[in-house]
C-alpha cells in the first residue's frame, strides 16, 4: 500500500520541502477541511457541558467565592469552543484556554472542571510535537492557581501536592499518548517502506526474466534469420529448416512472455474480471527446470553452435527456485557465446555435488567475435543478471576470459538446509 503524497511529493528532486511534513495525528494535512472542523464538535460540546454543568454543581459547594454570573458562563462555554481549532492552532488554543481557566481562578469564581479544556488542549499540543510550548502554559496556570490560592488565604500544602499530582498525571498522560502515536507511524512507516522494497523485488525479478527470455530468443531468432537469407536462393530446403526454428522459438518465447506477464495479475485482479477469461490469469505451466537444458542444447545447436552437455554427480530434485535459477544462467550464458564469440562449441556441465546444492560451468574456447559488444545486440545486463540471481538464492557467481583465450561461467547454486559449497576457483580447470 503506497501512502497519499502531500503537497511536498510533487516537487522536483532535490529540492527542499517548502513546509514541514504533517505527523500522523495531528488535523494539519489540508484535506479534512469541513469534515475536520464537524468531527471536533462533539468533543467540544461535551467539554461544555461537563464545565458548565460541574461548576455550577461545585458553586454549592463553596459559599466563599463569587457566584456564577453570565460573564463566569461565558468563560467556561470559551475554552470548549477554541478546542474546535486545536489541530490547526495548537499552541494558540492551549494558551487561549489557559489564559481563559486563568482570567476564571483570578475573578474568584468557584473551583470545578474549567481546567477540563485546557487540559484538552495540552494535550493536543504535545501530540502536535509543541511539548515546550504546552508545559509553559500549564506551568503558567498552575502559577496562577498558586497566586489566587496564596491571595485568597486558601493555600494549604495538601491541596497544592494534589493539585501538582494531577498536572504530573496529565503531563504523563499526554507523553504517553504522543509515544504510543509515534510508534504507531514509524511500524506503519516501516511497512510501507517494506511493501515498496518488496515491490521493487518482484518487478527487478520480472525485469530479469524478461530479459533473460527475450534475450535468448531473439538472438536464436536473429542467427536463424541470418542463415534464412544466406541459404534461400542456393540451399532451400536448409532456408526453410531455419525458418522452421524460428517458428518454434518465437512460439516457445512467446509462452514464456506470458508465462511471466502472468505473474503480474494478483489474485484479487483475477477475482475481479469477468467471465471465463479470468481463470487464465495465473500461470498454469511450471515455470522452466534443468530438465529443459537438453531443448537449450538443441536451440543452441540449430544456431551453430555445438553444444555437449556433461552432468556430474546424480542428478535430484531440487527447490524450484534453484532450478528456474540453473536454467536461466545456462540459458544466457549460451545466449552470451552467440552474441560475443566467434566459437562453434561449448560446454555445459551441470554437478551435483554430495553436500547438495548445485553446481553449473559454461566455457567456450573462443576467441572473442569481432562483431560482438553492443554490435551483437546485447545490453550489457546479462552477466549483471546472472549475479543477482545466484546472489538472490545465496550463491557465487563468476564469470571471465580463460587463460587459453576462451570464456568461461561458473555459479554454485546452494539448495535449502544445504552445507555451503566450497569456494569457486577463478582459474580454468
């Protein structure tokens, strides 16, 4: 799942952000709007009620400050309405509600929940990531209560530690919540970097087939086209074999091409089509094995190359992963004789060793073609792809001239629960 971008996705690389990215629970992000503003009411009418209510309850109780008057009612319905603006302005609401709590305590009306708002917006503010700002105005109310309580002859060292306790409580309360909301964005944070890396994999991966596939293919075609037209006047028959090849190979890429777009449909996007088409969104062959090297041998040898294959060691079943793997490496190598060498022969071998795994070495004897290189068609990506591949499953790679003047491909393959294979030897055996 990719996030919604903020305004700060759409600028061009490299530039700075024009404003600080919005946290995750604050009402900043520009696209709550109205809906926003409807959502904070409820909050701010039961504050009022709460304050208007439990103070006129608490003035019964306490005959010696001044009675609740139209301006007193008026103070404790101003605080609940600025929390209607708290995730916009939270440092401006938190000191407006203090400075409201404030202005009530100094007219001497009664003790009750008209901290209730301000305490509201303390902790909107530390949430919004003002913590300094929020601990200066809970601090400069509870001043204001020292004053009012030390003017008034009521300060008594029981009710300030009770008073003190309180504001420890909601400043505990208010760094909890704000590390529990930090967490939350960071684990979902991680999971959308995760799904993306994830994503990136998988295309990287279908990239890689789709190269390997199409690079193999396309150059049996083009070799098969080139003996197409020398041999159509002098040598029919033989023009007509290569045209044949041709034929059957673009057929067989054109399977595996779908074969791999396949993977690209989900299930939910199969689920979601109609009709009987949608069954054929996932692949239904398996996906090629070292079983199909002797089809490579004999592609290899209807383009003019001579091909022997040689298997060490007995040959079992290995993780799919290793096979489709074996059969890719092999497959570009001989696609990379083709294309770069002036060699018409090759050598496959394909080893089991006992500590499992598997081994597999592909060497011609060259020499370089003349009109290899990019000439050849080639991307430059294909022993880059043969690495990542080995690496992807924990294996070595390595790929370079012989010192006899031929070329040489070497992977060890490790298989699950497998015991490492020894090193790989750079030198020519």
């Amino acid at each position: 799942m990719i996030p919604a971008a903020d305004d700060n996705s759409a600028r061009p690389p490299g530039r700075r952000p024009t404003h600080p990215p919005a946290r995750p629970w604050d009402g900043r992000r520009g696209d709550g709007g109205w809906w926003l503003f409807r959502a904070r009411v409820p909050l701010a009418v039961a504050v009022a009620l709460l304050q208007v209510f439990g103070s006129h309850a608490a003035a019964q109780h306490q005959p010696g400050r001044s009675a609740l008057d139209p301006l007193a009612y008026a103070l404790l319905l101003l605080g609940p309405s600025l929390l209607l603006f708290r995730s916009r302005f939270p440092v401006a609401v938190c000191a407006a509600t203090s400075a409201v709590a404030a202005a009530y305590l100094l007219l001497g009306y009664p003790y009750g929940p008209v901290f209730v708002s301000a305490v509201v917006a303390f902790v909107g503010a530390v949430l919004a990531g003002r913590r300094r700002a929020a601990w200066l105005c809970a601090a400069g109310l509870y001043l204001v209560h020292l004053g009012v309580s030390a003017g008034t002859g009521s300060l008594t060292w029981g009710q300030e530690l009770g008073m003190l306790a309180w504001l420890l409580l909601v400043v505990l309360l208010a760094e909890v919540i704000r590390t529990r909301a930090e967490q939350r964005a960071q684990r979902r944070q991680a999971r959308v970097e995760r799904e993306q890396r994830i994503a990136d994999e998988q295309r990287l991966a279908i990239a890689r087939e789709l190269h390997d596939v199409l690079a193999h293919s396309i150059s049996l075609i083009n070799v098969q086209a080139g003996v197409a037209l020398e041999l159509i006047d002098d040598d029919p028959e033989q023009a007509r074999t290569a045209l044949a090849t041709i034929k059957q190979t673009s057929k067989q890429a054109l399977g595996e091409v779908r074969q791999v777009l396949g993977t690209l449909r989900g299930p939910a996007a199969a689920a979601g089509d109609a009709g009987p088409s949608a069954a054929t969104a996932a692949p239904r062959s398996p996906a090629p094995g070292l079983d199909r090297l002797p089809e490579l041998v004999a592609q290899a040898k209807d383009a003019g190359l001579d091909v022997r294959l040689v298997t060490e060691g007995t040959p079992r079943p290995l993780p799919q992963g290793v096979e489709l793997a074996g059969f890719r490496i092999v497959q570009e190598a001989l696609t990379n004789i083709l294309r770069h060498s002036a060699a018409r022969s090759a050598e496959v071998r394909v080893g089991y060793p006992a500590v499992g795994g598997l081994e597999l070495t592909v060497r011609d004897p060259g020499p370089a073609s003349a009109g290899g290189g990019s000439r050849a068609g080639g991307s430059g990506s294909g022993l880059t792809g043969m690495r990542e591949r080995a690496a992807a499953l924990g294996g070595r790679f390595v790929a370079g001239p012989r010192t006899d003047g031929g070329f040489e491909v070497r992977a060890e393959l490790p298989s699950p629960g497998a015991e490492w294979l020894g090193r790989i030897g750079r030198s020519s055996g």
